[in-house]
C-alpha cells in the first residue's frame, strides 16, 4: 500500500488537495500532529471537497506513534536536504508499503528524524534558485511516480473508463 505521511501540515488547503490525491490514488494518509487547523475547517473541506468521507485518513499524536504503528524500512522523506530525485529510488515492489513523508509547510520534517533516515531523503529536482513547490503539488509528484513505477496499480485506465457517460460526451462522430 502507498502511505502518504504528513508530518504537522500547517496549510488545510494543502492537506485538503492531499486528501483528494490519497482518495483518487487509493493511499492512505496519516495525519501527525499537531496540525495548524481544525479538521472541520472550512477551507480544508472546501480543498477536500466531498472526498473526505471516502479518504482512508488516520490521526497520530506525534511521530513516535506513528512509526510505533507504522513499522517499516520504507519511509521516504521529501525535502530540501535530499540528494536524490524521486525516480532514482526503486518503489517498484508492491508487496512492500511504502510510506512517503512530507514535512509541514514552514520548516519540513524535523531534522532530529531526518538525521536517520539521509539514504531515504530525496528531493524534486528544480532550478537553483527555487528553494521549494507547493506541499501538495509535492505529494501528487511522488505519489504518482511511485504508481508509475509499479504501473499504476487498482486505477482505472482510460479503456476500463469505456462506456462511462462523461467520457462518451467527448465522442466526436
């Protein structure tokens, strides 16, 4: 399974548009707290639209929950201190979960866990002088890397999409 892991989001528009990516991807998300919002706020539902009641969503109270309930080799962090791109690491195994971890919006995964994990640090490659994307723009990046590199695994493809009403509107005869 992809895990996509926030670690203490601050934006709820942000997480809002990570919640839809994990639902229309099937992933999961985790939550790790302290958030900078309510869930119920306004604008991550707005963001989020009605897709959260579908999203697979679970809530920790710190890091150390997390992984006490998460145990795996498998935890890659995207951030600013990574050497790697995405597509250098081999996500092509699906037997395995994997669990992407992205750090909250004004200063990233706290440099104390990241210290453990540098193999695992990776980071989109960018112009120099751009210092980082958009959190959730981040998330869809690697989360659709990962599924491209294990082919896309339970989503549907344009020809299981055959005979859906919206798609059939496009029809040109």
């Amino acid at each position: 399974m992809l895990h996509v892991v926030l670690y203490e989001p601050e934006i709820p528009q942000n997480t809002g548009n990570i919640i839809r990516t994990c639902m229309a991807t099937g992933s999961r998300l985790h939550l790790i707290e302290p958030l900078g919002f309510s869930l119920d706020e306004k604008h991550l539902r707005r963001s989020g639209m009605d897709y959260i009641k579908d999203a697979d969503i679970h809530i920790h109270k710190n890091w150390e929950e997390f992984v006490k309930e998460n145990p795996s080799d498998k935890y890659c962090f995207m951030t600013r201190y990574g050497h790697k791109a995405p597509s250098e690491f081999d996500f092509s195994d699906t037997s395995k979960d994997v669990y992407l971890v992205l750090g909250k919006e004004s200063t990233g995964v706290d440099k104390k866990i990241l210290k453990d994990h540098l193999d695992s640090c990776m980071r989109l490659p960018m112009v120099a002088s751009a210092r980082s994307l958009n959190l959730s723009n981040c998330a869809a990046i690697i989360v659709y890397e990962v599924l491209r590199q294990q082919d896309y695994p339970g989503l549907a493809t344009s020809e299981q999409l055959k005979g859906d009403h919206w798609l059939e509107d496009l029809s040109v005869d």
